[in-house]
C-alpha cells in the first residue's frame, strides 16, 4: 500500500464580503477577497482494502460522517481514479466550527489533494479544482493554494492578487456556531426592504497595503449577524477597540478578526481581551 499522506488545511478570512443575490439555481452570488492564514487543520490519508471512505476525527465532533465535506471530497476522487483501494482519513481538527474562518472547506480541499496523491495523482488538477467548486463556495479558494484572492459566483471565480506583506492576525470565536444557510435567508430578508445590492468597482491597487483594503472592507453578514446575535457585536466591538488595521466577521460569522501592524500590538490585544468574549487565537497570514 501506498504511504499515508499529510495535508495542512489552512484557514480562510473573507476581508470583504459582498452577497449579490440569490440566482436562478438557488445559490446566492458573492463577490469577496479571500485571504489565507495560518491557523490550519491536519488531515492524514491512508490508503486501505476496504471499499470506500471513513473518518475519525481528533477534536470537536463534527455530525454524520457522510456530510463531512472532507468525506465528499475524497469519494469524489475515488469516483473519478476507479481504484481498488478505500481511503481512511484522519483529521486533527484546530479551526473552530460554525465559526465562518472556511474549516469544513479546508478540509475537503485537503482530501482532494490527499486522496488524488495515494492515486498517483491520477486526476488532473484542473479537474480537482471543478470538483472543489461542485463542493462549495470557499472550497475552491482553499484548493488554489494562493495567498490572496478575489473571488465571485459562488466562489469558483479566482483571481488571484499578491498579497500585502505578512501581518499578525488576532481570531475571536465566540461561543455561537452561525449556520450559513440562515445567515444567507437573514441577507435576503434585509434585501427584500433595502433592494438589490450590486457589485462594487474594484482598484487593484487598493489591494497592495492592509489599510488600504482595510478602507474598502465589509461584510454584508455583519449586520443580520450582529442583530440576532449580540454576544458577536460585542466581539467585534471589542477587537475595533483594540485598533487593528483591519476589523471584520469572516464569512457568516461568528468569529471576528483584527489585522494589526505588529505582533506587539496583536498580542497586547489578545491579552486585553482574554476570555471574555470566547475563544481568542493568535496567527498571521500566509
């Protein structure tokens, strides 16, 4: 048998996130820039007799197996290499759950490139990344391995940008897994009484400092988000009160991050926050 393969499943950060509408298939267009950061999964592949794909899981629990992004992803592999080998995966999970920071598509980014490694890397990459995008909306950014993206349509639309020089990152999750399928309904209630938002005019020069993009940020979650659920206005407010360069929810919440311009001035912030508010990180991007 072929020997285990490890894969890092890095987190990602939405440092703006625009929601366009809901399209004919269901889904709802966004545009937004997807930054990577350090804070990753593990996910170990081993290639086993058996038939199929399971999953032990080193952390939190994550529901039924067979709904695991991960589990979707190497079973779409295993569809496309025939093989006659089952996989076992292993995941050792460290991004929070529900926490909008992209860790169930990190993790099936991770299989798709895991499985396809124990297959010989039989399947082309560009048809790994048409399965990431059948998978979800961050799946494909967490498979380009780039450090900074815009992204549109449901997310399979990359285009990727240099990113500004490495920063200190500060995560704070509290303790309120949000769905996304509800935060998007919350959107499109909004919606109904504000009208149709479109898309902003982009200046990729604008992308080139973190208090640039900074400036330019915004998560149209935030608002449906914090109204519903004060325990993550008050984290937001308590990191912009921490004077990051940049302040936001990630994706559809609930974790809320600051971008600061020194390590110093990160874990200064850390320290003033504590516990209070839910579970602190310390990072940087990538």
């Amino acid at each position: 048998m072929t020997a285990p393969v490890t894969v890092e499943a890095p987190a990602k950060l939405n440092l703006f996130l625009r929601v366009l509408g809901r399209e004919v298939d269901g889904y709802h267009s966004i545009e937004t820039l997807f930054l990577r950061i350090g804070l990753a999964d593990q996910l170990v592949a081993e290639a086993r007799p058996a038939a199929g794909v399971s999953l032990t899981v080193e952390g939190p629990d994550l529901g039924p197996e067979r709904e695991n992004l991960a589990v979707r992803a190497a079973e779409l592999v295993l569809a496309a290499l025939r093989p006659s080998f089952g996989v076992q995966l292993h995941l050792v999970k460290r991004i929070p759950v529900g926490a909008g920071l992209g860790g169930g598509s990190a993790d099936a980014a991770a299989a798709l490139q895991a499985v396809n490694a124990l297959g010989g890397h039989a399947v082309p990459r560009h048809e790994l990344f048409q399965l990431a995008a059948r998978l979800g909306s961050d799946v494909a950014f967490c498979f380009s391995g780039a450090s900074l993206a815009l992204g549109w349509g449901r997310g399979e639309r990359l285009f990727v940008v240099p990113p500004p020089a490495p920063a200190p990152v500060l995560l704070l999750s509290p303790p309120v897994p949000v769905r996304t399928a509800l935060a998007y309904a919350w959107v499109d209630q909004a919606r109904e009484a504000a009208g149709r938002r479109g898309s902003i005019a982009l200046d990729l020069a604008a992308l080139s400092t973190w208090g640039s993009i900074g400036r330019m940020s915004g998560n149209d979650f935030e608002a449906p988000v914090f109204g519903r659920h004060p325990e993550v206005r008050a984290a937001f407010e308590a990191v912009a009160g921490t004077h990051p360069l940049i302040c936001r929810m990630s994706g559809s919440g609930s974790t809320v991050f600051g971008i600061y311009r020194n390590v110093r001035d990160r874990d200064d912030a850390a320290m003033m926050l504590g516990k209070r508010f839910g579970r602190v990180s310390t990072t940087e991007t990538r």
